[in-house]
C-alpha cells in the first residue's frame, strides 16, 4: 500500500521533502506524522470498517492526508470536491461526510430535514503542531486496507466509479513509476487536479511511491511552481495548458528537463508548437483513462506524432470489428484493450459494465486504426461521447435538441480529425427540407454549449448510416465524412458554424 512506502521514506530520508502544497513544503516525517495522527483521530470515531468515506474538503493535501489515515482503517475514500453533492457520487454505503471547520459547510440533508450522512469535523492542523523527532511507526489496520473510488465519464458521459484497491495499487504503481521515468529525484508538478480524477490521485502516488516530490497548486496562478521549483515532469491536459501559457503572460522560461506529460485528448498543433517555444520540448501525448491507467506514451517529435500512440509493451491493445474479429493494419475498427491489472466493471454499473468490459477486454468507445509501424491512430468515437479538451460530453441530449430545433429526421454529432489533425466537431443533420446556414448557426449556436470549444462544421444530408437494429451506425458515418473530406466530394455541404 502506498501509506507504507511513505513511512518507509520517513524513516530513510525523513528530512526529504515529500509535498509541497500552495507555497508550504513537508518532509516526508511531517506527512507521515500528519497521517499517523489523523489515523488516531479516526480510529477514536468509531467508523464501520469496510463503508466509504466521503471527503469533502477544499485543500487537496488534507485530501491525501485524511485519505491516506482512512483507508489504513479499512474504510474506502471518495473525494467529492468538484462533484455537486454526495448523492452524485451514487455510492450507497457512505459512513461518513470527512471536512474540516475551516470548509465550515453544512452537513447534507434528507428529505425529512436530518443529517443524510454523519458528519465528522476533522481539525486540519492535526499533527502540524507536535511533528515528532523521529518518524512515527507505521500502523496497519486490522484485516485489509480500503480502497479508492474515483469517477469516470470517459464511455458515456455520466458519471461511473471505478474501485482502486490497495493490492491493486501495489502491483501497478512500480510499473507507472517505471515508464515515467520517476524516482526519488523527480520534482513532480500535479497543479490542481482534484482526487476523484485518475491523474489527480495515481500522479501523486507514483511519485510518492518512487520516494520524489510532489507539488500541488490551488491558486490562481498555475505557472507559478514552473518559475520557483526546477520540476522534472509536468502533468496537463489539452484544456489546462492554454489556461496556464495565458496566466503565464510570457514570464515562463523554458525548461527543456522539463519532461510535458498531456493525457485527457489530443494536443492542437498550435498549443504544440506554444508548449515547446514556452515550457518545454519535452512533450509526451499519453493514452490512459480512469479504468486502464496509462496504455501509450509518445514523444512529440513532430507535429504527425500528435495523430499516433506507441504502445507500451505491458499492454495488448487490439481493433476489431463489430463481431470482435481482429483487424489488420490500415483499417478502422473499435478498441480493446486486455484487462490485467485492472477493474474487471464499475462499481455498482452492472449495464455499464456489460457493455465496455466484455472476454477479458475493456471496451473505452474509441474508434481507431493501427499503422504499420505498430502505433495507434484514435479516430473518434463509436458511442455518443465525444471528447473536448479531457471533457467526455454526451451528445445525447444535444443531438435531440437540435433535431426539435430544426424539424429535421435526425441528428447525430461526432467528432473528426482534419486535414491537419486537429479535432473537428461535425453536426450531421438529416432532413428533406432545406435549411440555410443561418438558420443552422442560430440552432448550434443555441444547443452545442461547451462542443463549441472545438471547431464546428454541419452536414445535411438525406439519410444518416444505421444498423440492423435502426440506430445510427456513427463508425460508418465516420467513415463517410472522413472520405468527403478527403475527397472533396462535390454535392456535400460543409458549413463552418461560429465557435
């Protein structure tokens, strides 16, 4: 588990620093002395071993602290800043609501007006006053340590949870550390991803793990820990870098030990080339998600390497067909990735599970293609998500309303590579009447919402690829468009929609 190997660093480099939060560094003896004594605060509060723990507090180190203490008392952790309320999380054995006076919320009410959950106020200065001269001993709880939940929205846009369990994290974490390329001198940046994500919480334990340093930032200005600290990997995705090259207004100095690690999506070619003048050059596009981790890290050498994965060799990635049958090289198929070291479903999700966890494989909804060189090529989505920036959004609901908007048969939104390979969102309308771009631009304009961080485009057509079962078949129209682009084919409308 990774709360003994942090008492072990304790113990051997006791003055190292193990975290550096908002500006405030701890060694790895005050960590593990907080945790010991939040460990003994719980431990008094007589909480059933084996229910879920919801944390919810504003600082993310007191988030890992109190994690950390509950977990070795058998209870599984789930964070909650960043999601609404407890009742979104759809967990439903909470024991208990963790936060602090200094968050000073009300607990959660039923219906009738009483406390939802019980509530445990936890002081956040615990163990800051007393640090002791040497290292507390570390304190195993009785039977199994618990688990973390973190969320998911990757396959269909709602929430999902997805279990870590200590056994899980101890056979994976030397791994990740591994093809990182962390170790105890790595000065590890996490900015201020919160710990329901997966980069919010396995990030830091990889480096905590190697026995390296990790820094979290909650301010305002996110460039700040790359002009105070000599930071040896980085860790973004495609919707925080633009956030963090504007805060920087030019004052970042380019570092290139700096190694760039952009998980969530894919990297524009102009935030590439932004990225590589400012920060670093540096810069690795990783494939990974909540239920697999990290499955591909590619160098960015060159623009064309944004469209392409390499593989890591502990992984069996695999396009096939519609009826599971494995494709060759320059065909376009679903992805599937072998399951190992992984979650076998969601966590309560018994449809969810069925349909992207089916013969030892997870199904993530990625549409792609191998080359011949052995890398992957992600081409879109099979299902209904499409992927802005990190942000899985359901089309869903889009999709029905602008069918209602425009009278038209049907909608379907999908996302494409362009020419240049940048994602491109395409509005595939289906009608028999005829709709003017104007008209078109005033439905998207109203219905697309966060879609429009990505440049928009529309089709009409008469009739949308379905299924023998009547639904839409998005990979065959996927590959229509890829084709018409491609092509140029003359008779399809393409009408580029204000962002």
């Amino acid at each position: 588990m990774a709360i003994s190997t942090i008492f072990r660093h304790a113990r051997e480099s006791p003055d190292k620093t193990a975290v550096v939060h908002n500006d405030v560094a701890s060694s790895y003896a005050q960590l593990a002395a907080r945790i010991e004594a939040c460990r003994r605060y719980f431990a008094q509060q007589d909480l059933p071993a084996g229910s879920v723990a919801v944390i919810d507090v504003d600082s993310l180190l007191d988030a890992w602290v109190f994690g950390f203490a509950l977990r070795s008392l058998g209870l599984t952790t789930c964070a909650l800043r960043g999601i609404e309320a407890p009742g979104d999380l759809r967990v439903g054995s909470i024991g208990c609501i963790v936060t602090t006076a200094a968050d000073d919320r009300p607990a959660p009410k039923n219906a009738c007006g009483a406390p939802a959950w019980r509530s445990v106020c936890a002081p956040s200065d615990l163990g800051l006053a007393d640090v002791p001269i040497g290292p507390p001993e570390w304190h195993p709880a009785i039977g199994h340590p618990g688990g973390h939940i973190m969320m998911t929205s990757g396959t269909t846009g709602a929430y999902k949870r997805v279990m870590r369990s200590g056994e899980m994290e101890t056979r994976t974490l030397p791994l990740h550390a591994e093809i990182h390329g962390m170790s105890e001198s790595s000065v590890v940046y996490v900015s201020n991803f919160p710990l329901w994500t997966a980069g919010g919480y396995g990030w830091p334990l990889i480096a905590w793990r190697a026995g390296g340093t990790v820094i979290i930032h909650q301010g305002t200005d996110l460039h700040g820990p790359l002009l105070r600290h000599d930071i040896t990997h980085v860790f973004a995705t495609p919707g925080t870098l633009p956030t963090l090259l504007r805060a920087s207004n030019g004052t970042l100095r380019r570092n290139d030990a700096t190694r760039l690690f952009v998980t969530g999506g894919a990297l524009s070619r102009a935030t590439l080339a932004a990225v590589k003048r400012d920060l670093t050059r540096q810069v690795y596009s990783v494939l990974a998600s909540t239920e697999m981790l990290t499955v591909a890290i590619t160098p960015l050498d060159t623009a064309d390497d944004l469209n392409w994965h390499r593989i890591l060799p502990s992984f069996e990635v695999q396009v096939v067909d519609e009826a599971d049958n494995v494709l060759g090289p320059g065909i376009e198929g679903l992805v599937r990735i072998r399951i190992d070291d992984g979650p076998s479903g969601y966590l309560d999700d018994e449809d969810s599970s069925r349909a992207f966890f089916r013969d030892g494989y997870f199904h993530p909804g990625d549409v792609g293609m191998f080359g011949h060189d052995g890398r992957l090529r992600l081409c879109g989505r099979a299902s209904d998500v499409v992927n802005i920036f990190g942000d899985k959004i359901a089309t869903g609901p889009i999709e029905q309303a602008l069918q209602e908007r425009l009278q038209a048969d049907a909608v379907c939104v999908v996302s494409i590579k362009s020419i240049d390979g940048d994602d491109e969102i395409y509005v595939v309308i289906q009608t028999r009447q005829k709709l003017g771009p104007a008209e078109i631009e005033a439905a998207a304009n109203a219905t697309l919402g966060p879609l429009k961080r990505l440049p928009v485009r529309s089709v009409s057509i008469r009739d949308l690829p379905r299924n023998p079962a009547g639904k839409i078949d998005r990979m065959e129209l996927r590959r229509q468009l890829s084709a018409a682009i491609a092509d140029n084919v003359a008779g399809v409308r393409h009408n580029a929609l204000a962002r």
